[in-house]
C-alpha cells in the first residue's frame, strides 16, 4: 500500500501574471466574483487555500459598469462615524457619482476572505475609472469571463 501526500504550493514556487479587465457594460456582481476568483487564485491548477497564490489585476472603465434592477437608486452604502447620530448612507448612484471605482472595489472586497490574507489579495486589484492605466511595462494580458464564470485569456 503506497502512501499518497497531498501536494501543497511552496511560497518559492509562486508566480503572478498581470491581467486586465474591461468592465465596460459587465454587471457589477458577476464582474467582481470571477475577479475575485482570480485574485484568489482559484484558477490555477497550483491553488492553496493558506497562501496568496492570486493574480495582479487591472480593471479598466469601472465608471461604465452596469446594474441590473433600480439597485442605482436602492442599495445603499453605510458608514457609522462612531458618534451619536452618526450612520451615514449613500447610494449606489451617488457613490459612482464621486468615485467611479468604489462600487467594483467594495464588491471584489466582500468576496475576498476577512483576514490578511484577503487584505493581501486585494492590494494586488488595481481599479480605474476610463481605460488609461499605467501598467503596460507588466504586460497584462486581456481576460473575458463568460456566462459560468470561467476566464478566457486572449
């Protein structure tokens, strides 16, 4: 009887592509869980659930994203400031209104895990309004989801 090891990624064996994102009319729910799916790494034959073995992601046109139902005007955005009186609300609308980014970051943000280790995934999520981005000397390759989630490079 053979012993059979699960194999487990080492931190030197880790590697990270560059990916960009057109959200450009993406619904912002399905945007964010497949860009999640690749912050985390789920993607590669190499995924361990205890190390960041994800990938570096650019999200281009965020300001064009779409929403499906009156969710502009319902879904609300809150923040407590610690003082009495002090919930603050804003909606979806309002919040794409002064920063265009927001919405897709909080989004991939509440898919990701709540411990550092998802606080080290998203710093590798880089998110912007129109489709000028400075990272073309890391050679991101363009990525498309399709209906089930899965990601085709292209």
């Amino acid at each position: 009887m053979t012993k059979q090891k699960t194999w487990t990624a080492k931190t030197a064996d880790l590697k990270s592509d560059w990916f960009v994102v057109d959200a450009t009319d993406q619904v912002l729910g399905r945007l964010a869980s497949c860009v999640a799916k690749v912050l985390r790494g789920k993607h590669k034959p190499t995924f361990t659930p205890h190390l960041n073995t994800g990938d570096h992601v650019i999200v281009i046109n965020a300001a064009k994203v779409k929403v499906t139902g009156t969710k502009t005007e319902t879904k609300e955005y809150t923040r407590y400031t610690g003082y009495p009186g002090g919930l603050r609300k804003r909606s979806l609308g309002r919040a794409q209104e002064l920063d265009p980014t927001f919405p897709v970051t909080n989004a991939v943000r509440g898919m990701l895990q709540r411990n550092t280790l998802g606080a080290d995934m998203l710093t590798r999520l880089r998110v912007y309004a129109g489709a000028d981005h400075g990272h073309q000397a890391q050679k991101p390759r363009p990525i498309t989801f399709d209906s089930k989630g899965d990601i085709n490079v292209g």
